[in-house]
C-alpha cells in the first residue's frame, strides 16, 4: 500500500487534469494565489496542446499520460477536472498513488463509480475535496446562516431555478453519455442539491422529474428535484439548459422569505439578495481561490475539507433517485 504523499517542506504540489473552461479561467489562477501550493503540472489527451495550454498560463511540466504524472514525487495532488465519467478511473489512479484529489462536482456519472472512487480514496487514505466550490461563496455562506438562523422563523420551504440555454451542438461531452450522464442536472443542479443538504442535513425523501423536450438526446435538458428534509423542510429545485441563462433561489420561513437572484455562480450580472424585503449586501469573493486553500490546509493538517466523500456519493444518489437514468 502506497502511503499519502508528503513533501519536505509542506508544500504541496498540484498537478490538474483538463485543459478546459474550469482549468482556464478558475483553477490555474486559483493554484497560483494559494500559499504553499505549487502548479506542478498538467494532463491533456493531446501534448501539443497540454503544451500550448502549459505554456500560455504559466505550468512548467506536461502530460498526456496519467500514469506517468502520478509516478512524478513532486505530485502530491490532483485537480480532477474533466468529463464526469473520467473522475471515476483518474480519482482512483490517484488515490491508488497515494495522490489527495480535489474532484470537480458531479463526483462522476453512476452512484456505482462513486462507491468504487469511495473505496480506494478511504483505503488509500488520501485527502479527498468534492468541488462544490459554491460553498465558498460569501453569499452562500450568508444564505445558509439565514436558512439555519431565526430571521425568518421556522423555515419550512425553499425552491431555486438555474437555467442556462445550451444547445447540444455547443457542448463537448455533456451531452455523450460515454462522458457523463448528467447534463441540466449535473452543469448546476448538483450544486443547489449541494446547497440545499449544506443547509438542511440528508433528505429522507426524493422525488423528480427528468425531461429532454427539446433535443430529446440521452441526457437531461429539464430536471426538477423535490427533496423533504429531517423536521419536514421541502426544496425543489428546477436545473434547465433550455432557458436564457440567470437563477432564483427563495428560502420561506414563517415570519418571511428570503430571496435571491443571480447569486448561484460566479460574478453573476445584477446580483439581489433580500431577507424579509431589506436588501442584504455581501462583499463578492473568489470561491476557488478559498476551495484550493481549504484542500491545501486539508492535506497539510490531516483534517477533512469543507466538502468532501460523503458530499460527492450522497449527491450522485440523489441525482439518481430524481430518475437520472
Ligand atoms: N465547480 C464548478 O462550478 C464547475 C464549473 C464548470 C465545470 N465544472 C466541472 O469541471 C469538469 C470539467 O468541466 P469544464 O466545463 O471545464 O469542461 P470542458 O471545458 O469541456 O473541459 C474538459 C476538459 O477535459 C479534457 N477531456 C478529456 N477527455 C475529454 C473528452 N472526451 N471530451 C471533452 N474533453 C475531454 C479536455 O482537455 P484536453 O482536450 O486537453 O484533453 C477538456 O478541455 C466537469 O466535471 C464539470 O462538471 C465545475
């Protein structure tokens, strides 16, 4: 058995998987601002372009072979940010390695593949970070202590709507269920589940409803999850790719309701928050940036992450009970 990887001096050293949007406009800036973090280097399909990529960003080694990046010592972590249904096998190459993985959300596209990642990541006994980077937002955070709080009495009902109009010809690899097998659902959808368990423990009950009205491919382009909660909360959540883009998010609770537009994301246009009609500002920061630093202080301390195993499986099997097929 390969034991977790340590470095000398404790800093840790992180390698990414994927050259995508998330990679490009999230992650390589976040590495870089993290203290004791080192962007060691990263994995392509294609060398040419990890090279390109590489050399574009400021990432000194490249790969287009995982095993060989796993074998590199200075690798001590891994960004696992490419199609869903590669997290399965990199996040258990890695763990197998002894490598931490901070794994992009959904955790991958079957509650089976999770349970298997689950297996090797506890026996290995690495550090494992789910990316629900949203909890990192400071408008979350103020939108839970809200939902847990006394402002607006007893809470007995949220509902959000994320929409995004995406059409097929414009994705990669959502839309292949070879990739993935969420595509509504798991673009933004398994962020409001993450929320909503964030705020009010594990459902004991699920319901949903899972539709491709316009393009009729394998994957979700309508999804709606009803989920009732320990004491009897309900939440729902809409999650579509038909609609022009934007979000709501309404919390009820006896003495009035909390509501939000455009604040499930990133440096959302026109961003409102409101408890019970008095407006509520909160200072804009950079989720990925504090999601990094929570991994790096998670491997160094031998402490779980914010979000982590449980987070990853349970959300996958939600998905799956809402009737993602
Ligand atoms: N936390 C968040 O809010 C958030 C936001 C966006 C995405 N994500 C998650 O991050 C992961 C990546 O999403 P993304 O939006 O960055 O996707 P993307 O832009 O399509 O990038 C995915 C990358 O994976 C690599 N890849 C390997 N096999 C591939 C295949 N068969 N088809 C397409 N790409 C392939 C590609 O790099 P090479 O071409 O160099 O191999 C590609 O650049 C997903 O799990 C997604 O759910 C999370």
């Amino acid at each position: 058995m390969t034991s977790p990887r340590r470095s000398d001096d404790g800093t840790v050293g992180i390698a990414i998987l994927g050259t995508g949007g998330i990679v490009r406009r999230s992650f390589v800036p976040a590495v870089k601002a993290t203290p004791g973090a080192r962007l060691v280097g990263v994995l392509s399909r294609d060398r040419a372009r990890a090279r390109a990529f590489a050399d574009e960003v400021g990432i000194p080694e490249v790969y287009d072979d995982l095993g060989v990046l796993l074998k590199n010592p200075a690798v001590h972590a891994v960004i696992v940010a490419t199609p869903d249904a590669q997290h399965e096998p990199q996040v258990i190459a890695a763990a197998d390695a002894g490598v931490h993985v901070l794994c992009e959300k959904p955790m991958t596209a079957t509650p089976d593949g999770c349970g298997r990642m689950a297996e090797a990541v506890s026996r290995a006994g690495v550090t494992f970070a789910m990316g629900y980077s949203l909890r990192f937002l400071n408008t979350i955070r103020t939108i839970r202590e809200v939902a847990q709080g006394d402002a607006l009495g007893r809470v007995w009902y949220a509902r959000a709507l994320w929409t995004s109009r995406t059409p097929a010809a414009q994705e990669t690899w959502r839309t292949d269920r070879a990739q993935g097998r969420h595509w509504a659902i798991g673009r933004v959808g398994t962020h409001v589940i993450d929320l909503y368990r964030w705020c009010f423990g594990e459902p004991v009950d699920v319901k949903g409803n899972i539709t491709r009205p316009r393009d009729g491919g394998p994957n979700d382009e309508l999804s709606t999850v009803i989920l009732t909660f320990p004491g009897g909360v309900v939440a729902e959540l809409t999650a579509s790719v038909l609609f022009p883009g934007g979000n709501s998010l309404e919390v009820y609770g006896e003495d009035g309701a909390l509501l939000a537009r455009n604040v499930l994301g990133y440096g959302l246009e026109n961003p409102s928050l409101t408890v019970k009609g008095t407006p509520v500002a909160v200072t804009p920061n950079n989720a990925f940036a504090e999601e990094v630093a929570d991994f790096v202080r998670a491997i160094r301390t031998g402490t779980p992450p914010l979000s982590g195993l449980d987070d990853g499986v349970r959300n996958v099997a939600i998905m799956e009970a809402a009737g993602v097929r």
